[in-house]
C-alpha cells in the first residue's frame, strides 16, 4: 500500500519518460499480487486501475476490505446496500474487472433490472479489462457475453432472462 501511494505522487510530478517506468511498476506490483507473492488488495488495485475517481472515502474501505475477504475465500455471499450516487456500480464493475485481471478464467454472470443496464456495465468491465491488457477472444465479443482467451469473462442478463445452466465463478446482481 505504500508504495502505490508513493508511485502516485511521484506519478504526478514526474516527467513522461518517468511516468512509463513507474506505470510499469505499478504493473509489476499487480503481477507480484497476483502471483500471490503478497496478498490481493482491491482497493489499491481500484486506485492505480482508474485514477479519475476518488475512492478515498471511509465507505469504499469498508466495502473493498469486504470485497478482498470475499476474493480470499472468506466470505461467499456479500449485500452491499449504498445511497443512490455513492459509487456502488463503479466499484462493481472495478471489482468484476479485478478479478477478471487475477484469473483470466473467472467467469461472470451480471444480473441488473434491464438488459440495457447489463449491457453498459458488461461495456464497462470489458473496457477496464482490455484497457489493463488482459487479452480478450475476438470469437465472443459481444457485449452481452464476452470472453477472455482463457474462457474467462462477463455474462450480462436483465430482469426476466433465463440463466438456467449457466456456470458462472462469480454471480454479481446490480441495481
């Protein structure tokens, strides 16, 4: 964690030709996380992933610190209820995305009250995703179903679709 907060504000001051080699860093500590070489964080991973937004506040602690127990295996279920505008699908589809990034073989269902809502969070994740190199199939792309070359990847239903027989690793229901 220091050093992300210390690769962000030399981040800021620094020249280009500095600013690759601590992006590059910053890549290398992801892979040491993901190797297991220190254990996953996904609020430093959210920081460093999309910078535009401020995750500071004292309830993205909360609900990363959740979000990292329910990546370590300790808890299987998770209800986050947040005030509308507070930043919930933000950080669902950083989440989804993240453990997308940790397992390329992570398979997704998103569940929303609309297929258009399911359609533009499925977009967000598949952008977080690509924009962090993971490598995506280009056979099933769709945004309602897109995959990762290592099978992984995001299934996005609204209210009403049939998911019968559908595997998933991760079961993600958004309002």
């Amino acid at each position: 964690m220091r050093i992300a907060l210390l690769l962000a504000a030399l981040v800021m001051a620094a020249p280009s030709s500095l600013r690759a080699e601590l992006s590059e860093l910053r890549r290398m500590e992801f892979e040491m996380e993901r190797r297991g070489i220190s254990p996953p964080d996904f609020g430093g991973w959210q920081g460093r992933a999309r910078p535009a937004f401020d995750w500071s506040s004292p309830h993205f602690a909360l609900i990363h610190g959740r979000l990292d127990a329910m990546t370590a295996g300790d808890i299987q279920r998770l209800l986050l209820q947040v005030a509308v505008r507070h930043g919930k699908t933000e950080t669902l589809a950083g989440y989804m995305a993240y453990r997308i990034e940790l397992e390329p073989s992570t398979r997704v269902l998103l569940g929303t009250y609309s297929q258009l809502q399911a359609h533009k969070l499925s977009r967000a994740v598949r952008r977080i995703v690509r924009e962090r190199g993971v490598a995506l199939s280009e056979d099933r792309d769709a945004v309602s179903e897109w995959e990762t070359l290592e099978g992984g990847g995001v299934r996005a239903v609204g209210a009403g679709a049939r998911v019968a027989s559908v595997n998933a690793d991760l079961i993600v229901i958004a309002d």
